[in-house]
C-alpha cells in the first residue's frame, strides 16, 4: 500500500516500477477508492494523495483494517521531507515497510540526506530517486524490500528534524511573479475556471458541429427502427432509445473527459494544483470542499460522469462532499444549454446570468448544513505548504491520464449508460413517465407553477435535456407551458435541473460509491431543492 501527499510522485513511481496503467478499485471495508499496479508478483495499491489532515485519518483508518497491505510505502518529496514525514508518519507507525523519497534531483550536494541515519531513526530503508528517471537498480531494491524487508516503522521519530535539512535551507526556486500571482485566490480561482470554460465551450461546439453531420448518417437507421414492433423500436429509437442517444456519448461525453482529464494531469505534473489547492483552501474550507474538489465541480460542467469518475482521487473524507456539489451544482453540457435554450424562447435571457448565481450560492448554502463538520474546522488544514517551484508537465503521464480516464469510462461509465437508455425507454414505452408527470402536477402549486410543467420536471430528473423537451413547444422559439413571470421560468428550470441528478449521474454514483449513499444523496438534494425552489418562486414574485 502506497500512500503520501499529492504530487510527490506516487503514480509516477509506481508506472516506473511497473510500465502499466491502474486499475481502478476500493479498499476492501472502505470508501476510498485507489489504483492497483499489478507488477508480476507484487500488487501495489496507490492511495489518493493526502492533503487535508482528515485524509490521514482516513489513511490511518484504511491501513487499520486492510489486512491484504502487508507492506506500505511511504512516499515524500525529498525537498519536502521534513514537512511530510513528521505529518505521515503517525499513519504507518509500527508496520512493515520502507520509504522512498523522490524528487532527488532538486536537493543539492550541500543539503545532501544522510539516508543510513534516516533509516535507523525511522527503523525502515530508505530510498532516493528520481521517479520519472528510475534506474533499474533502484527498481530492483525497492522490489527485494517488499519482499525480503522486516522491518517496522518507529512509533517514535523525535530526531528526524535533526537530520533532514529544513525546507528554506533545501536550494529552491526564488519566489517569482507567477508563484506569487497562483498564491492570490483570485488568481487561483480564474486558473481553475477559465481552462475549464474555455473546455466546456470549445468541446459543445466541436460536438455541436458535429451533430448534424452524424445525425443525418444515423437518420436512415432510426427511420428503420421505427417500423419494428412497439417495444424493440421504443428501446432502440424513440427519444431515449441507445441509438437515438448515441450522438450524446459519442460528442459530449467522450471529448470532456479527454480535455478534462488532459488538464488535471498538467495541473497534477506541474506541481501547479497544489498551489491551487493551498490558496483556495480557506476560502472554501468553510463549505466543506477543497481546490482539487472544486476541479472536479468545475469538470461536471462538461459531463457529471467523468467528474464524478474523477473523484476516485479524492480521499472519502472529501470525495463525498465533492460528489454532492457536482451532482447539485454542475451543470453539465446537456443541462446548462436547454436551460439557456428555455430562457431564449421565454424571451428572458437575461436570466441565464441569474440562474448561474443563484446555482452558485445555493449550492454553497447546501454543502454548508450537509458536508462533515471535520472538514469545516479550521484545524482541517493543508498538510503542507506547496513547494516554492513548479517543474516542466510530463506528457508521458498527462497522456497516462487520459488514458486511464477512457478506460474508466468504457469499462464502467458506457455500460451503465446503455443500462439507463434502455430503463428510460421502458419507463416512457410503459407510460411510467406520463403518470409520474400526472401525480407531481398537483404539487407544483407549492412552487407557483402550472400543472403542465411537471413533464418538465418528470424529464429533467431522467436527462437533463429534458428541461427543455418538457418546456419548449415543437418549433423551440417559444413556451408550451404557461409560464408568465420571471420568478415562474426561474423557478421551473432550477426545479427541473436540480431537484435530482440525471439517471445516467445516479447510477455512476451508485457504481462508484454504493447505493445507500447515492440514495441519501438523492434524498438530501430532493428536499434542498425543493426548498430553495420554494424561495425563488416566491421571492420572486416580489423582486421581479
């Protein structure tokens, strides 16, 4: 078992000793989800990277009752030594195993570590390497430790400020401009989103651009299909059927992963969201998220899937309020321009500015009362400073992350995907969908609304492009449901988009985190929700 703070080169160690891409899975009795390298006779699971003083606890929690982790290697950046050993090693006291320090070419001959000294305070051998240039010689000793090693990590290692370096002593890059500039949140914030919405709206374009094209040579299928029986047609064609859906994985899905998973691998090999992460951390430690949570919400506004499939490096104290914010207040490709689309032909676009803010406080408001109370202390803070220096992007592992986040997607995301196509047409072809819309049409007087706008509703918790089926007539430039004021159309989209997770964004959950915590999450967000549409609808009718 391998565990560490983020970016100190854990993945890029473990694809050097191996030479094979993860395998994603949990720890068994645990929610935390890591990365198996399977190296002929050795099983090295990498755990996702500490940042917060909740995931040591976390850590410390999975390695107490793992009994398949005979061996743990704890991996620290050498620069950054005597900041992270003292912080992790509470966690692998009194087991077997060894540490490896890497980074090594950053420490200069002056500041050289005295690894035998290292190794008798802390009781386990001690490597020095250079994770992206392993030599095999030190890829074979790192292997014989795992194997032959029985020695137990010191529960007592007072000396180790003694003997490593302190961190300004260790020959660093001089704050410049740049660090200075990704330390401001501001700053930080903008590093984050801008990238991701220069993704969101370059990839809805391509596949945009796209969609006609493919369309037309799926036409002559889907008017094939419609002559079959009712059921085989309904399950194939109609408007939820795996044919008819099939432009929606092929241009939006597939491409937000691609990009998005290329931009977190540089952020992640530059050393750069680690910065990110420490000057967004107070501002959104109040919520009960962190910087790299908030990449994954950000990344939801392409597609919740991969967003959510993302997460797995998340620790489990934070990956369930990570999962909660993308699920409540992403608002994916699908989402964002049907709603858009509805205020168009409502003839009040000018709400698409206020839906956005109003989706932004109230999803705060949310992770507020429903996130862990640890990870909203302010003694939850970073384990570590970031280092004062960044380093060039390893493109071998930017596309080592893509690569895995593709696989991820087909082996686990494209098979639920085509399980909710063919649930979503049986539901419509068995009149399910209808009926529900008939039952929820008397509660919609709670929210100032029509009857007529709970198809919307009913659609918009099946896909999210339904906000847009249920509520726009059948030329798309104007309303077929009875929505006169502002505060009406405001409420009715938010209603439709928030009151729960599309199916696809549910069952992803379920895979990835059981279904007892996608049901409580569903639970939690339906009644939110609800809530909040209650205030906008009434509310509003005074302000606008």
């Amino acid at each position: 078992m391998v565990f560490g703070c983020e970016s100190v080169g854990k993945t890029q160690l473990l694809a050097s000793l191996t030479g094979r891409l993860p395998v994603s899975e949990n720890f068994l009795g645990s929610t935390i989800a890591c990365d198996t390298y399977i190296d002929v006779d050795l099983c090295w699971t990498d755990t996702p990277g500490i940042v917060r003083e909740s995931e040591t606890q976390a850590t410390r929690s999975a390695l107490e009752h793992i009994d398949l982790a005979n061996r743990v290697m704890l991996v620290a950046r050498a620069d950054r030594a005597a900041d992270e050993l003292p912080a992790l090693l509470p966690t692998a006291a009194g087991k077997l195993g060894f540490v490896a320090l890497t980074f090594a070419d950053k420490i200069s001959s002056e500041n050289e570590i005295q690894t035998e000294k290292l190794e008798k305070a802390l009781g386990v051998p001690v490597f020095l390497v250079n994770a992206r240039e392993l030599k095999a010689s030190e890829a074979s000793a790192i292997r014989n430790a795992v194997r032959t090693s029985t020695e137990k990590f010191s529960t007592i290692c007072n000396s180790i400020p003694e003997i490593l370096p302190l961190p300004e002593k260790v020959k660093t890059a001089k704050k410049n401009l740049w660090l200075a500039l990704c330390s401001n949140p501001l700053i930080a914030f903008l590093l984050l989103f801008l990238p991701a919405a220069l993704a969101i709206l370059y990839t809805n374009s391509f596949a945009d651009w796209l969609y006609d094209p493919i369309a037309r040579v799926i036409k002559p299928a889907l008017e094939a299909v419609t002559t079959w029986p009712g059921l085989p047609a309904a399950l194939i064609g109609g408007d939820y059927g795996l044919l008819a859906m099939f432009p929606f994985l092929l241009l939006y899905a597939v491409p937000s992963i691609i990009v998005f998973s290329a931009v977190l691998a540089i952020y992640k090999s530059t050393g750069l969201i680690d910065r990110l992460s420490y000057a967004l951390h107070p501002l959104l430690r109040p919520v009960g998220l962190g910087g790299r949570e908030l990449v994954r919400v950000v990344m939801g506004f392409g597609c919740n899937v991969p967003a959510i499939v993302a997460s797995r490096s998340c620790h489990s104290c934070s990956r369930c309020a990570c999962v909660s914010a993308i699920s409540f207040g992403a608002a994916c490709s699908y989402q964002l321009p049907a709603t858009l689309a509805v205020f168009a032909a409502a003839g009040m676009a000018e709400l698409g500015m206020v839906y956005l803010a109003v989706l932004a406080v109230t999803t705060l408001i949310y992770l507020r009362f429903t996130t862990p109370k640890i990870l909203r202390l302010a003694s939850n803070a970073i384990v570590a400073p970031p280092v004062d220096s960044l380093i060039r992007p390893s493109w071998r592992a930017v596309w080592r992350e893509v690569a895995s986040s593709l696989k991820s997607f087909v082996i686990m995301a494209f098979p639920i995907f085509v399980v909710i196509c063919i649930a979503a047409s049986l539901l419509d072809y068995l009149g399910v969908i209808a009926s529900l819309s008939e039952v929820l049409a008397p509660a919609l007087a709670l929210f100032n609304l029509p009857a007529d706008a709970a198809s919307a509703v009913v659609l918009g918790s099946i896909r999210k492009d339904g906000i847009a089926i249920g509520l726009l007539d059948g030329s798309g430039e104007g309303l077929k449901v009875a929505l006169t004021t502002p505060a009406q159309v405001l409420t009715a989209v938010y209603l439709s988009g928030v009151l729960l997770p599309c199916l696809v964004t549910v069952f992803t959950i379920i895979k990835e985190m059981r279904w007892k915590f996608a049901a409580s999450l569903c639970a939690k967000q339906m009644l939110w929700a609800s809530g909040f549409a209650m205030i906008i609808a009434w509310s509003g009718a005074f302000l606008f």
